[in-house]
C-alpha cells in the first residue's frame, strides 16, 4: 500500500507577487528620497522607511516560490501503515500517534477523531485540505483501520 505524504511548504511561483514587491520597495525609495528633502522627520515617515522595503522583500520572496514562514520550520501530513503524523504549525509539535495504539476511528466530514487503547480521543482537522487530498486520506485510513481490525464509528463522508 502506498503511504501517503502531503507537504504544505510546496508554493507556486508567482509575477504579480514579484511586482507588488518591487512597487512597495520603490515606494520606499520615494519616502527616503522625500524623507531627505524635509528638515524635521516624523515617526510615521520613519515606520514607512523601514516598512515598505521589508514588505516589499516578503513579496519578492513569495513571488519567488520561498515563502519566509517556510524558514521557520515544516508543515505536513504523513500516513503509512506504521503510523500517522500529522503537523500544521510551524511551531506546534507534530502529532503522532501508532496504529497499534488505536482502539477506534471516527471519519468525520471535516475531521478524524482516534481513540486510543488507553480511552485518550485525539481530533485532526483536515478541512485545511483539497476535496481531492481528503477523500485520499480517507481511503487509506478506512484500508489501514480494515487490515489491522479497528473500529470505525460514525462514518461520514
């Protein structure tokens, strides 16, 4: 059986990103060029003088397919038939639970809920993902929770 794994760091290139980039870096460029010509500086031209560029360099690498919480660690979805683990925070700990150690699956529209051998529920949103990418995950899960003789309860699909 073919495990499943989806990444949520993969992003498409994009132009008008890249663009949008360039403008708010130009537009910080015409503030400091401004900026220069006045005699007294406000607070608010300083926060526009170090925001625009910064905002416009988040563009450009966005644009470019890098996105910058992306450097911050990874996101993802794994299943294969030893265990699941699933990870949708940067920051968060991935939750990762055995097969062995599960009593019970509820398959929810939007959710799956296990029950382990030791009566812990733990709850997984999947609503984050394609129609596509769920009904894959629930297959698998349904064929995995068959081969290793789990309960499922509540299907709704």
């Amino acid at each position: 059986m073919e495990n499943i794994y989806l990444d949520f760091n993969n992003h498409s290139k994009s132009k008008s990103r890249i663009i949008f980039g360039v403008l708010f870096i130009l537009l910080g460029i015409t503030n400091l060029y401004l900026l220069l010509n006045k005699e007294e500086i406000g607070t608010l031209e300083i926060m526009n003088l170090v925001l625009f560029p910064l905002v416009g360099l988040f563009h450009i690498f966005d644009g470019l397919g890098s996105k910058m919480k992306d450097k911050l660690g990874k996101r993802f979805i794994r299943i294969n038939e030893k265990e699941i683990t699933f990870k949708y925070d940067f920051f968060g700990k991935a939750f990762e639970l055995e097969w062995g150690n599960i009593k019970s699956i509820c398959i929810k529209y939007a959710s799956l809920e296990f029950t382990t051998k030791n009566n812990t529920r733990e709850k997984i949103s999947i609503a984050r993902l394609d129609y596509k990418q769920i009904r894959e995950i629930k297959e698998y899960i349904k064929s995995i929770s068959k081969n290793m003789n789990i309960e499922e309860k509540e299907i709704v699909t």
